[in-house]
C-alpha cells in the first residue's frame, strides 16, 4: 500500500559546512567586550566632559577624569576598579581609556 502525499519521518542531520569569513567576522563582533562611558554624576552634579565613568558590557569599570596638576602633558587620572586594581595618568582622555581597556583586558 502506498501512502500519497506522505513523508517519511527522518531525523534531521547538522549542517557540517565550514564557517564562512561573514560567520566569523560576527562571531567576532559578538564575542568582543563592549566598552563605553558616561558621564560621572556626584550629588546630582556633572563635570561636563572632564569625568567619565568606563564600562565594559554595562558594568562600572573604572575612571577618567581631568586634573589640575602642574604637569599639562599627564592631565587626565585613571583609575581601575576591578580585577588587579590600579592609577595613573595620561596626557590625554582616550590614552587614558585605552590604559583602562588594557589594564583590563
């Protein structure tokens, strides 16, 4: 007796096709921390653009913010406050960033 119209039922097999450069290139992107700041707010009050607080995937990571030191070429202070905690300063806001991006990884 033949059955019109019926399929049999098999188990489906996985795919064993390699991963194409777009897969990998998402993987990537997907895989990769994501760092961002915002602004620092202290009683209700900010800084402007002279204090931000650092995150990596939405937690606090650390500080950067401007200081009145003296030396014009270390202005900016950064501090770390997780992992293997640390400061320090830079001349500048973003090497300040990537000194925290490094410090922790």
């Amino acid at each position: 007796m033949r059955h019109v119209g019926v399929r049999r039922m098999t188990k489906a097999r996985p795919s064993r096709r390699a991963f194409s450069s777009l897969d990998l290139v998402l993987f990537s992107i997907y895989l990769r921390p994501m760092w961002t700041r915002k602004r620092t707010i202290i009683a209700g009050r900010t800084d402007g653009d002279n204090d931000w607080l650092v995150l990596k995937d939405g937690q606090t990571i650390g500080r950067v913010y401007a200081t009145h030191i003296s030396n014009p070429t270390l202005r900016w202070m950064w501090i770390v406050q997780v992992g293997p905690t640390g400061h320090g300063y830079a001349p500048s806001m973003d090497a300040a960033l990537d000194e925290v991006r490094r410090r922790v990884g």
